[in-house]
C-alpha cells in the first residue's frame, strides 16, 4: 500500500482509532500519548493532502472501493484541505496543552476519558470537512458533537453541566434540522453524493421541497456555527469548558459548521438558487450585521474575561458571515480567511487565558472564575501572557501586521466592489466595539496598580509556548499572506466556478 | 426483586435463552432481520435482565464494568481494523473486496467482522449506560 494514496483515509482514520485505544489503556499519561501521536499524524496528513491538492487537484477517494455516487467519496479540494489544516493542526498544538492545563481542571482518573473524547472530536471535524457525501457529513457532526458536550461538561465549575446541556438541546436540534432538510434532498434527487447532488438539483430547483430543505439545512447549521441570533449555547459553554477545550472548539467547532454552510450553498444548491432567486444575501447581511455589532456590544459589559471573548467570537463569526452574503470570489475569500485568522486568534486567547488560570491558582487551589477585578495589574505578574492577548487581540480589531488585517481587508474590497461603501462604515464602526472590550483588558491588566504582595508569577512553559505559537502564527499570517489568502482565494474560485 | 420466587426461577430459565438468541439474531443477521446493533442490544437486554432480578451488585460481579468500558472501546477498534485490514491487502480503507481470494467471500467476511465489532460495542454502551443510570442513587447513599 503506498501511504500517500490512502492519505484521506488516514485523515479521519488516525484520530479516530486513537480514541478507543486511549480508552482500552485506561491511562492519562499513555492516552495522553497516543491521542496526541494520533492528532500530530492526522496534521501530517493534512499538510501531504494540502500539497497534493496543489498538484493533481481535486482528489476524490472511494471508501470501500465502491465507486460514487453510489459508495462514500472522501473528497478533498481547495477548501478542505484548508480547513482540515486549521482543525488539525489546532488540534496538534492543543493536545500537548492539554496535558499540564488539564491537570487542575479535570480529576485525574477522567483524564483518558477527556484525552479519548477528544481524539473522536477531532476525528468528527475531520470527518465533516473531508467526506463528499451529505448523510456522511450527519453522522461525523453527530460524532463530533456528543463528543463535544462531554468535553464541555467535563469543566470544573458546575455551570458547565448546565451549558453542555443547554448546548445538547441546541446542538441536536440543529443537527435534527439538518438530517431533515438531507432527507428532502434526498427525497427529491435519490443520492446522497455532494457532487451528484449538485447537479441533479439543477433540474428540481424551484420545487418546494428543495426550499424545505435548503431552509431546514441553514437553520440547523446556523445553530451550530452560532449565527447571531442563534448563538445562545455558545457563551456559557466557552465560558465554563476547561480552557484547552474552549481553545480548540473556539478554533474549530464554529469553523467547521460555517464550512459545512458554505458547501451546501455553493456546491449543493448552488449559486443561482441562493443568491439570485432567494433573498439569502440580504437576510444574512442583516443577520451579519446583528452580530457584529449586538454581540461585540454585549462583550463590553462582560464581567468574565472567557465570556468577554465568548462574546466576542459570536460577533466575529458575524464577519465571516457577512462574507458570504456578497456572492463574490472576494467576499468567499474574506469569509475563509477570517475564519482562519479568527481561529488562529481565539485559540492563542485562549490558550493565555488557560495559563493564566493556573498561573493565578497557584499550587492545588481552586481555580478561580476570571473576573475583571482579578487581573489587576496582572502585566507585572504575567508579562508574556497579557502580551500575547494584548497581540491576538489586535487582530481582533484588525490592526495592520495582524492576521484579522488582511480578512478584514478582504472584506471591505468585497464591499466596495459592490460599491456598497456604508458596509465598510459599519465593518470600521464594528471594529471601534473590538478596541473597546480588547482596551478593557489592556487597562486593567497594564494600567490598574496589583495588588499588595504579589510577585512574579508566569503560567508554566508547557502552556505558555503552545499558546505562542498560535500568537505567532496570528502574526506570521499578518504579513506573509501567500499561503492564507491564496488558499482562500483558489477555493473561493473553485467553489463560484462549480456553483455557478 | 431477590425474593421473588417465580421471577428468581423464570429469570434463570430464560436468561440463557435471551443470550442465545442474540447470537442468533447476530449470525443470522446475513439472511434474515438481524445483525450487530439488534444483536448488541438483546444480548444487553438479557444482562440488565438479570441485573434487574438478582441485583446490580451481582449483575457487576458477572460482567464488571471494566469490561463493559473495553467492550466500548473494543468494538470500535475492530470495526476500523478491519478498514485497516483492507489498506494492508491492498485495497482502499473498508475495502472488503481483497480480504479474501474471491472477493464475494471477501464482502462476507468483512462485513461478520464489522458485525461483530457493532454488536460489541453496542452491547458494552448499552450495559454501561445501564449501569450509570443504576448506580446514581447508591452512589449517593454511600457518600
């Protein structure tokens, strides 16, 4: 068997075969072990099937050797080679986390148990963004989610169990909505192949159960990737996960959905549906909108500094959103770059945040609940930490040099294309609410006195240089955009090329 | 329940018969209604069954809940070996085909291994929810 060939199986394969492993060694330190090689392997299959995609195109695999449409095609182009980068290597950089962060957060015989949720959790993500196949595609998400509601409720504080389970009731809810407007689709066509799919709706395109399904399907991806309105699970489960799950799920879980939205509409339904006969655009537009500015104007008056960022990944992902309503190659663009970038930056928030939790708990003590008050003069204690935030939060805003510069670049060209120059006032407008609750922390961590008695006391190495990597990729991002935005640009092309 | 002569007496009787029948419903899976999951679910049945007239303490003392957790894990593992069996020989992931010399015996020999995994599995998540749901209030007691 020649590896390279089987790459797309190992993909999803590696990982997955990780979590019972870890389940049958009933060991942190060997689970431990075990995920992490799985995850590091899954993010060397993602790099070889990246390069791979740049030589041959388009790969398409056959499970089990039965050809498509009638078997399961792992299909592999631009955009999901891009997103299969983002989720593993986020996942290769967490895991090695993992190990010191859970350490205070999660009792110690659960810690297989959370090292094998989160091998299925990956193996989940993997599975969405790789299969070409639309019921596929439902059982990875549910793979992916229960896995999800486990990790979150694993979180020390009480209110986790609530937030897993108001995110249950949500989560399967969307996914309820999802596998109705799938069976409708396949109501209508008689396969469940993406590509198969797209061409056959061209012919039933304005029947109404095609529009049942298209509504079912973005509804119930929308509640997953939290689109505003829709966004209620999603601050308390940040908030209240243990910090190294709120830094992969923030990462991945939200950028997963959106790419699962973007397939459907531009590869399923297709672009004339969406765009030119229904009024999608302006809905998402306004939806967009909502987040940008609702949700950063709820992060100001958090009290919480993991709710504070909550908050403001629901206003982000109204960025990458509002991408999607321009129906252009620019604004597809903008919408995979930014949530790239954004990912990139709220994981590296996290991941500090994380460290800053058990640098502050010291030895054995309760971890506290980060409000604002306790980060007095915190700069002193923590310098890298607070520096690191302060860097991931500039590409928050959008500052020029960071990663959030250029999607949000991306964005305003999209705008202006359409000469529609009052969307990039309100993309400026938004970004001020970002410098608000970023300067929050910068005021109170750099320029509140500490408090009396406290010494220096930097969160250990092991999550401080995980975490900084991510800083320095939201950087490194910022000024070298070739890999970042040709990805999205030769995927967005791809995608508007097919949709049409 | 314990006390309960005729239950003690039909419970002892049946059990057998309950576990037989899902190795039934398992092999006979291929040309009948049947198969792993249904397979997992009764051979479960049979265990909560007896858990129910004997007592969870001695239902745990026959099948202890560590094996119940690497049943779980088990099962899973040989249903992605036998994908992986499938890359070894040659063929894609799950690629049945080249498990055997002729590939018809192959697809049948792939799919009694994955059967067999699902019913493994299934069979160790059933028990082990069983069993957490059981065990809720004695926890309590104790502590």
């Amino acid at each position: 068997m020649s590896l390279s060939a089987h790459l797309p199986a190992l993909q999803v394969v590696l990982p997955l075969l990780s979590a019972p492993l870890a389940v049958l060694l009933r060991h942190g330190g060997l689970a431990f072990a075990i995920v992490t090689a799985g995850a590091w392997a899954a993010f060397a299959a993602a790099i070889g099937l990246w390069l791979q995609v740049g030589e041959v195109g388009t790969i398409s695999y056959h499970i089990g050797s039965w050809a498509p449409p009638w078997g399961i095609e792992y299909r592999v182009d631009r955009l999901a080679s891009f997103i299969l980068l983002l989720v593993s290597g986020t996942a290769a950089i967490v895991l090695p986390y993992s190990r010191a962060s859970i350490e205070r957060e999660i009792p110690r015989d659960l810690h297989y148990l959370y090292y094998a949720m989160f091998g299925l959790c990956l193996a989940g993500l993997l599975g969405i963004t790789i299969t070409g196949d639309a019921f596929n595609v439902f059982v990875f998400l549910e793979i992916s989610s229960l896995s999800t509601y486990v990790l979150i409720a694993l979180g020390r504080d009480r209110r986790a169990l609530a937030a897993s389970y108001r995110y249950l009731i949500m989560g399967t809810i969307g996914a309820t909505f999802f596998v109705i407007g799938i069976g409708f689709l396949y109501l209508m066509t008689g396969t469940l192949n993406i590509v198969d799919l797209g061409e056959r709706l061209r012919a039933v395109q304005d029947s109404r159960p095609v529009l049942v399904a298209l509504a079912f399907i973005t509804v119930g991806v929308s509640l997953k990737l939290a689109l505003f309105p829709l966004h209620q699970w999603l601050p308390n489960a940040y908030t209240y996960a243990p910090s190294a799950v709120t830094a992969f799920l923030a990462a991945t879980a939200t950028k997963v959905s959106i790419y699962v939205l973007i397939r459907f509409w531009f590869s399923v339904f297709g672009e004339t549906l969406i765009f030119h006969k229904l009024p999608l655009p302006q809905l998402m537009l306004g939806l967009s909108l909502a987040a940008m500015f609702a949700a950063s104007f709820i992060a100001i008056f958090q009290d919480n500094l993991k709710r504070m960022f909550a908050y403001s990944s629901v206003g982000q992902i109204g960025y990458i959103t509002l991408g999607l309503s321009f129906d252009s190659v620019h604004g597809l663009t903008a919408s995979i770059v930014h949530l790239f970038n954004h990912g990139m930056a709220k994981a590296a928030i996290f991941l500090l945040i994380g460290g800053m939790v058990v640098g502050l708990a010291g030895r054995g003590a309760v971890s506290p609940v980060l409000t604002f008050d306790k980060l007095a003069g915190l700069a002193k204690r923590m310098p890298l930490t607070c520096f690191g935030i302060v860097l991931a939060g500039l590409s928050l805003i959008g500052v020029p040099g960071t990663a959030g510069f250029v999607s949000k670049w991306y964005l305003i060209v999209a705008a202006l294309e359409q000469g529609q120059f009052w969307i990039v006032g309100a993309i400026l407008l938004s970004s001020l609410l970002a410098v608000a609750y970023v300067w929050r922390f910068v005021e109170v961590a750099y320029f509140h006195a500490a408090p009396e008695g406290s010494g220096k006391q930097e969160a250990p190495l092991g999550l401080l240089i995980p975490a900084w990597l991510m800083v320095i990729a939201t950087t490194w991002f910022g000024l070298d955009t070739s890999f970042t935005v040709g990805s999205a640009l030769e995927a967005a092309q791809q995608l508007v090329r097919v949709g049409k | 329940m314990e006390n309960n002569l005729v239950l003690r007496v039909v419970g002892k009787l049946l059990i057998p018969f309950i576990l037989l029948f899902a190795v039934y419903v398992q092999f006979h899976g291929d040309f009948g209604p049947g198969g792993g999951f249904q397979a997992g679910v009764i051979f479960a049945a049979g265990i909560v069954f007896y858990a129910i007239i004997f007592g969870l303490d001695q239902a745990r003392r026959i099948v202890p809940d560590r094996l119940v957790e690497t049943m779980l894990a088990l099962g899973v593992l040989i249903y992605a070996g036998v994908g992986v069996a499938g890359l070894f020989l040659g063929g894609n992931f799950l690629d049945y085909f080249v498990l055997d010399r002729n590939p018809v015996h192959g697809q049948h020999r792939g799919i009694f291994w994955v059967e067999v995994g699902v019913a493994i599995t299934v069979c160790g998540v059933m028990l082990k929810i069983f069993y957490m749901f059981a065990s809720r209030g004695q926890r309590e007691e104790d502590a």
